[in-house]
C-alpha cells in the first residue's frame, strides 16, 4: 500500500516497486489488460496482482492465483446510493452498524474485490454481487472457497480476495513524486 498518490500513474510505481520486493523483477515487464479490463503480466502468466487507488491512497496486491484489491477513501454518499448497491442484506448489516460511511466503504470495498478478483468485470447489478459481510471485528472472511481480508485505517477502509487467505497485515511504502525505481 502507498500514501501520498499525486498521479494516478504513481499506481504502476506502486505495482513496479511491488514486483521488484517481491518477485526480483526490475524493471516492470510490460502490463496488459484482459478482455474486460484486468490488467496482468503477459511475459509472466504465474503471477498475478491487481491494483486499486482513492484520494491519496493506493493497494497492491499480489499472488500465484487471481486476486482482487479495492480501498476505498470513506466519505459521505447520497443515501440513495446504499438502496441501489446495496442488497436487503447488506442493507441490514450497514443499519445494526456504527458508523454508516465506514461501514459502506468497506462493503463497497468487499464488492470490488471480489469482482476484480473474477476479472469478469460489473457484468451485474453491483447489489447482486454479495461479498461475506463481516461480523464483530473479524478481518479474515470465506465464502465459496475464496478468503476475504479486510483492511481499515483513518479515513480509509480496503479489501482484497484471493483464493488463499491474504496477509493479515499491509507493506506501506512511499511513492516518489517522479519515477526513481
């Protein structure tokens, strides 16, 4: 994860930096997107990531299986926003909640996931796609066989789904102003 985003093309100085830590590749092989927008290494089919950005704030996430990341920057939304994103459920489990926007960044940020780690894209209603919701303080979801993790901090909440349970805690670098890898 990188704070301090000034340019949406800092994601990929993310995403190189990620690489490079994690798999010894430097620099960043050539990106390429699937049919419905995923983007994936093609010189190198066994890794996978996937990337997400709000406000200043960008989330990495990286695997040997598809994987999806979304974080979320919490901030007020119409309310007619949660009646149509939202399915009964869902709605339920954000009203016995503390703090609605939280609450709604974060499910909004289950939903991504989830959908980013398909690759398949919003091909239905975003109130049709139905993540575990979490109960407590739990951070490590399940549900059909994928794991759910989720990630929280001030003013920011995240996610990322994988087929095995991702990490219980983030890397946190900065990212320079001008690429400088």
């Amino acid at each position: 994860t990188a704070c301090g985003l000034t340019r949406r093309t800092q994601v990929y100085d993310l995403l190189a930096l990620a690489v490079k830590e994690q798999f010894g590749l430097s620099p960043l092989p050539p990106v390429s997107r699937g049919e419905r927008g995923k983007p994936y290494l093609p010189d190198h089919p066994a890794l996978h990531f996937n990337l997400s950005h709000s406000g200043g704030l960008a989330l990495c996430a990286l695997d040997g299986a598809p994987v999806g990341a979304d974080i979320q920057t919490v901030a007020p939304r119409r309310p007619a926003m949660v009646e149509r994103c939202c399915a009964p459920e869902e709605r339920a489990w954000l009203a016995g909640r503390g703090d609605g926007w939280k609450d709604f960044a974060l499910l909004w940020a289950l939903k991504e996931a989830m959908v980013k780690h398909s690759g398949r894209g919003l091909t239905a209603p975003i109130s049709a796609i139905c993540p575990p919701l979490p109960r407590g303080d739990e951070t490590l979801l399940e549900r059909s066989g994928l794991f759910f993790r989720l990630y929280a901090g001030p003013g920011w909440r995240g996610a990322v789904c994988g087929c095995v349970p991702p990490p219980a805690e983030l890397l946190w670098r900065p990212i320079p102003a001008k690429k400088n890898l």
